[in-house]
C-alpha cells in the first residue's frame, strides 16, 4: 500500500469515528396525567447531564435530539409527582410518560437535580399561567368560579369596574385581547353583563396569559393573548362531576370511548335567577327573565401513534326580559376542527378550521312599538402550524392562517302592526391573512433568544357603497364621494410586517433578565362610546376610513426563584406606543348609524409602567402579591383641545393580594384583597338650561379630567371537603364565599343631575352595584 492510500484510508477512518462520536438521536413523546389521560402542557422535560431540556407543547408533546450516551431524564410539573428515568439513547426513542397527581397528605417531594424553572430559564416574558385547581379555590363573587375575576388579580390587568365586561391590559381597551377557545376567537367573555366569565372552569384544563412578548403565531391584537385551553376528556372511566350553587348550577360528563384512544367529554352550565322571580308574587317581578346559560362539548381520537383528530365546540347565551315591555339576549358560539400529525420525531404539524359567531338581539316583543334589532359579528379561519424541533438548541415554529369576517352592523325588524319602520345597514366583508416563522435558539448556558416575524394582510371587500368624510376634527363629518363596490371587490387593503423578540440572559441558576420587543397589528374594532363596554356594542372592521391600529411594546424584566423554585418574583417595566388609536367625538350616534365612519377620532396612544410579582406554589401557604404602577393616555385630534388625557381604563395603582391555606385535610381556607386607583371620568364645570332643566357641561373640552374614588375589597372562602371512604368513589365539598366582605361601596361611576329640592343646583350622584357583603355557598361533587 503506498503512502497516498495510506493517508487516504486514515482520513476516510477518522471522518467514521468522527461522525460515530457526533451521531445524535431524538427523543420523543407525549407526558399525559396518570389519572385520566389528558395531555399536559408546559411540563418540563429536564436531560441532568447537559443541564437543558423542553417544554411540552399544548398538545403534551416534546422532542429532544441528544448524542449519543446515557441521560438522567427528570419530567416535572407543578402538582404532580416527579418522574425520573435513565435512558441509553443508542438510537431514536419514543418515550411517553403519565404523571400522577400530588397527594393531599404529600408534604414534600425530594428530587435528586434541580429542576430549571421555566419563569427564570425561558425567553418567555410578561406570561402569567393560572392553575384551575387555584382558580376553583379562590373567593368568587356568588360562589361562581371565574377565570375572566381571575386573571384581573394578575399585574398589568385591569377592569373598568365591577360587573363591566371584558378586561384591560397594559393600558389597552378590552377589544385589544385575542381571547381564544380551543383557537376560536370569543368576542365577548362575560355572561349577565360582565358579572360572571363564559368559561365553565369544569371545562378548562390550562389557562395562560400573554401581555407582551407575543410569539409570531399569534396577531391581530394588540395587548394580549389569553389563551384557554378545554379538557379532552377522561379517557380511564367514566366522571360526572358538578356543583349546585347560588347562581347556577353545572354538570360535567367525560369518559372513554375507546379507553387511552378516544374520549370526549360535555359540560353544561345555566342560572337560575329567572325561576326564583317566577316565584314572587310581585307580578312586575314573576313576568321578568334573566339568566345564562352555556354548554361545551370535545371529543378525539388518536387515529395511531402519529394522527390525532379533536372536535370541540361552545355554545352560550343571555336572555334578558321585562315582561311585554323589553326583551334582549346575546351570545357566542364557536366551532374548532383540529388534526395533529406527527410528520416526525422532530416535526409537529396542527392543522385547525374554526367557526366563531358573536351576536345580539333587543327589542319589544308585540304591541304597536313591537321590533327587533339584531347585529353579529362571524369569521371562518383555518390555519396551519409547525414545530421543528431541530436540535436542543434551536426549535423552529411556522405557519400560515386566513380569517373570512363577515359583520352585520344593525338590522330592524318590525311587525304588520309596529309603528316603526324596518331597516338593515350594510354588511361588511373583510379577509386577514397571515404566515409566520420564528426561531427559539438556546446559544449558550446563559443566553436564549426567541426572534420572529409575522406578516398580516387585511383586504376589505365590496358589496356596499363607500364614503369618503370631509370636515372639522371634533364635529361631525359628511359623507362624501360615494363609491359602489361589487361583491367581492378590494375597497382597501393593508400589509404590516410584525417582528417579535425576547432574549433572556441567566444572571445565575436563580436569575435571569429578558427584554422582548414586539409590534402587533389590529384590524377590526370595538366601537363603543361608553365607559364600560356593552354586549350592544358593535364591531368594525378596517376600512378605506378607519386605519389599522398598530403597536409598538417594549419591555425589560428580572426574575428571581427563591427556596429551590418554590417561590418566583420578577419585575418587568414596559413602554407601548399605539397608533390610529379609535375614539368619538361627543356626542357621538353609535349605534344603527349609516354614517359612524364620519363620528369617530384617530390619534395617538402610550402605556408605560412598573409591575411586581411575587408568587409562591408549593407549601401548606400558597398564593402571590402583584402590584401594578402604570399610565394609559391617548392624544387624539378634536378632544381635550388635542392634548393628552387619560384613557378611560387608566389606573394609577393596582395591588392584589391572593392567599390560600390548607388548615387541614378538610378545610382550606383563601381569601383575595384588591385595591386599584379610581378610573378616568369628565367632569362639569359648568350647566345650562334646557326646556326647563339644568343640564351639567364641561365648558373647556376636556376629557377624563378627574377620577372616581379608589377601588378597594376584600373577599373571604373557606372549603369543607367530604369524608374519604376506601372505595367509595363519591368525592365532595362545599365552598363558602364571603364577597365584599366590610360592605364597600365602590363607585363604578360618578354622574351628575339636576337637584330635586333645588332644580338650579347640580349634583353629584355616587353610583355603586354593590353596597354589602355578598355571602354565597357552593356544593361540588364528582364521581
């Protein structure tokens, strides 16, 4: 053998053993819970040896691609057991895995390695996650669960008062959060005009809240996310499960259809205020009907090891009546569709269709004033999302989703007889269209970086005439230049690229800080004139008038876990500047309005603030302190002489405080304390007389020129579980609920009238919903 095949044979040797040393495998799987089938999200799969892992996806799922060795695997999640394995990864591996449950008598769990905690080691940011086992023992108004109440406890979320609908983050308004449902939109989240949530808790598997580093799967808002996620079902036995309580009473059936295959699980949900004014013998009482009600369904099954179909769907409404006088109802339906195929060990695809409907009705039922105003909001979508999970250090998101809306601002019908007459706006169409792709790079021990962008597209489309509006900033404008457009036509058309990132730098294994920046695009609006949001409020899309909202977010945050990850703290500044921001002029015609277009305001928005968490989940004491300091303004030509004011959601301070305590096996006693700065309000300096009232005025044009009194209560539960009998499979337990309990009355507005011994003065009238404490009992039971 001569010298040159020599050196050729010693090259060719060490390229084999080369690539023999750097061969790699990938592990794979899904983590269910032990007890009932369901897929866990979020629980961390931690490899000892390299100090990294994953995180499970929505769907339980998670990959990891090692060389070749020995690894001590550790999958954690927060209320469950630990579990631990060595796996010699010698060549691909699925690993599937079943958590159990903590027992209630479990005081500790030791675990040989630490475990990274996702609030430090993530690049996900200004992310709050709620466990319904807390939501379902924290003090609720009436005894009803609530995970809309919930969420207001966490930092840098708000509301405009008590019973208003929706919430606010970030010094954003309530049609600023995507809300989903399984992926399907809902545009109004409050059941008896914003007093109770529509999410039925029994329902419910995971709930989590994004208010700023947004990943670029998600668009189309410009505040948060809050993403709710529906149980699969029990795929071991059959449950039923429910309560019976103050205000409604609930039932829950979920079982196999075929054992660890296929299950499917129904939730039904109504109140029963209109059968107790049945009751009265007050006849202007027993003619009255007020209550909800919503019913939630899913089914799948996992077609083999790759293929998993699921069906959900939700269906909830309000009836309102007074008798032959008033009559209104309201509700959303939705419809999701969902195939997840494991293309590989290292490729997840989610292909998804969804149906969303939000609409309402009012009007007199019969008599010569008979009529009824109808108006709703549907879109159709479908999507399609990938993860690549491409090595332990880079996992790699894509996709693409379209949106058909379909908008019926107002409709009037009447009867033969009704005085009225009938009419119908037109409807409007509009299609948004999206694709994404971003990147999770874990560089270094220290630094991970999650950077992406999202480019959305809006079209608005014919089948209507259009306006132009010429005038004065501040006053009505007219409608002018009118246009037709065919079916289908482009009146106008949008295209905003929206880049995402976050970036987290570990100080130590107890620290780290992260900065994210995002910028989100909004196309279709709330428009409502009122302090509170309404459920009559009307929705709008972007048109050749109304622009695009954008935002702009940056924030900056340090996290701290303390006493080996059982307690985590952080504290996040943030700044957002918002554009062609939506507002009125005074006075504005909101509603069946032909011409709203030429009444409404576009301008300038900012938020900025401080927001402190503290939060401790382990221990016979669990619960968390948040407090928000923060400002919300718009600048908006034609009001407050085109200066800045303070949006109606502005809030100063916002402190929550949230404790739970296992007294024993039996009891366990919570309680939550809320305090917030009074809400923005325009107040009279002046009044006129008018056809012989005295109506307040402002003289100056202001806008939300003072506040109403801070806002401030404590609530009170305490649980009574039932005996436990070997096997006796009936578990219970009642919950009573202290709402209010020192009786505050706190304004949810201040308004002004004409004095009645004095009708030459004004004066101020303090309106509060409630004035005392609201007691509530609750029984739950599930077998």
């Amino acid at each position: 053998m001569n010298l040159k095949k020599t050196g050729l044979l010693l090259v060719l040797t060490l390229l084999y053993f080369t690539a023999a040393a750097q061969q790699k495998f990938t592990v794979s799987g899904y983590v269910k819970d032990a007890a009932n089938g369901e897929d866990l999200i979020g629980v961390t799969v931690y490899v000892q040896e390299l100090k990294t892992g994953a995180v499970t996806n929505q769907y339980g799922f998670y990959s990891l691609t090692l060389p070749q060795e020995v690894y001590t695997l550790t999958f954690s999640y927060i209320g469950y057991v630990p579990q631990q394995t060595k796996l010699n990864v010698n060549q691909n591996h699925t690993l599937n895995i079943q958590l159990s449950e903590e027992s209630d008598q479990m005081q500790e769990v030791v675990v040989t390695a630490e475990r990274p905690d996702a609030n430090v080691v993530s690049t996900e940011m200004s992310a709050n996650t709620l466990e319904i086992k807390t939501v379902s023992k924290m003090p609720a108004l009436m005894g009803e669960v609530d995970i809309v109440r919930s969420i207001q406890l966490l930092p840098g979320v708000s509301s405009v008062g008590e019973g208003a609908t929706g919430f606010n983050v970030r010094g954003g308004s309530i049609d600023q959060n995507l809300i989903l449902l399984d992926e399907a939109p809902v545009y109004n989240s409050s059941h008896l005009f914003g007093f109770f949530s529509v999410f039925n808790p029994d329902a419910v598997k995971d709930v989590k809240l994004l208010k700023g580093g947004i990943p670029a799967q998600y668009g189309g808002r410009l505040s948060s996310l809050l993403d709710v996620r529906m149980k699969e079902g029990n795929a071991k036995q059959l449950s039923v499960s429910g309560g019976i309580g103050t205000v409604s009473s609930r039932l829950t059936v979920e079982a196999p259809i075929v054992k660890d295959r296929s299950s499917f699980i129904i939730t039904g949900r109504r109140s029963y205020a209109d059968l107790f004014l049945k009751a009265s013998s007050d006849p202007e009482l027993n003619n009255n009907t007020l209550y909800f009600y919503d019913l939630t369904a899913k089914v799948n099954y996992k077609l083999d090891d790759k293929n998993t179909v699921y069906l959900s769907g939700y269906f909830g409404r309000d009836v309102a009546g007074f008798g032959d006088d008033f009559g209104t109802d309201w509700g959303n339906a939705t419809g999701t569709i969902r195939w997840n195929r494991l293309i590989s060990d290292k490729l997840f695809a989610n292909f998804t269709g969804v149906a969303s409907r939000y609409n309402y009705s009012l009007g007199i039922p019969d008599g010569a004033e008979a009529f009824k105003w109808t108006s709703h909001i549907i879109n159709y979508s479908g999507k399609t999302d990938f993860s690549w999970y491409l090595n332990p250090s880079n996992t790699v998101n894509f996709g693409a989703s379209a949106i058909r809306y379909q908008f019926s601002p107002g409709k009037i019908s009447v009867g033969s007889e009704s005085i009225y007459n009938g009419m119908e706006m037109d409807q409007q169409n509009a299609v948004e269209l999206g694709i994404y792709a971003d990147d999770e790079w874990t560089v270094s021990d220290k630094l991970s970086v999650q950077a992406g962008l999202r480019l959305s597209h809006f079209r608005y489309l014919g089948g209507t005439t259009v306006y132009e509006y010429a005038g004065v900033d501040g006053d009505s404008k007219a409608p002018v230049n009118p246009k037709e457009y065919g079916k289908g036509e482009t009146v106008s058309q949008y295209t905003n690229p929206e880049p995402r990132f976050s970036l987290r730098y570990s100080l130590d294994h107890r620290s780290s800080l992260k900065f994210s920046y995002n910028r989100m695009a909004q196309y279709i609006h709330l428009i409502s004139s009122t302090t509170a949001a309404s459920p009559w409020d009307i929705w709008r899309p972007t048109t050749n008038n109304i622009k695009p909202e954008l935002a702009d977010q940056v924030a900056l945050g340090y996290f701290r876990n303390f006493r080996e990850n059982t307690v985590e703290a952080s504290a996040e500044v943030f700044y957002k500047d918002m554009q062609n921001g939506v507002d009125f002029i005074d006075g504005a015609e909101t509603l069946l309005n032909e011409h709203l277009e030429g009444e409404l305001l576009y301008g300038r928005g900012r938020a900025y603030g401080l927001e402190l968490f503290a939060k401790k989940s382990k221990g016979l004491l669990t619960g968390w302190v948040s407090y928000t300091l923060s400002k919300s303004e718009r600048k908006i030509a034609g009001i407050n002489n085109g200066e800045w004011y303070n949006a109606k959601y502005d809030r100063t301070h916002n402190l929550s405080v949230v404790a739970l305590y296992d007294l024993n096996e039996r009891w366990s006693l919570s309680s939550n304390f809320s305090y917030a700065t009074g809400v923005a309000t325009t107040f009279p300096n002046g009044r006129y007389e008018w056809g012989g009232y005295t109506v307040p005025h402002n003289t100056l044009g202001v806008r939300n020129n003072y506040r109403v009194p801070a806002y401030h209560r404590l609530d009170l539960s305490a649980t009574l579980a039932g005996r436990k009998h070997p096997g006796r499979k009936w578990e219970s337990d009642w919950v009573f609920t202290l709402y209010n309990v020192y009786g505050r009355k706190n304004a949810f507005t201040v308004y002004f009238r004409q004095n009645e011994d004095n009708p030459k003065q004004t004066e101020a009238v303090r309106f509060a919903l409630f004035g005392s404490v609201i007691p509530a009992v609750t029984y739950n039971f599930k077998f």
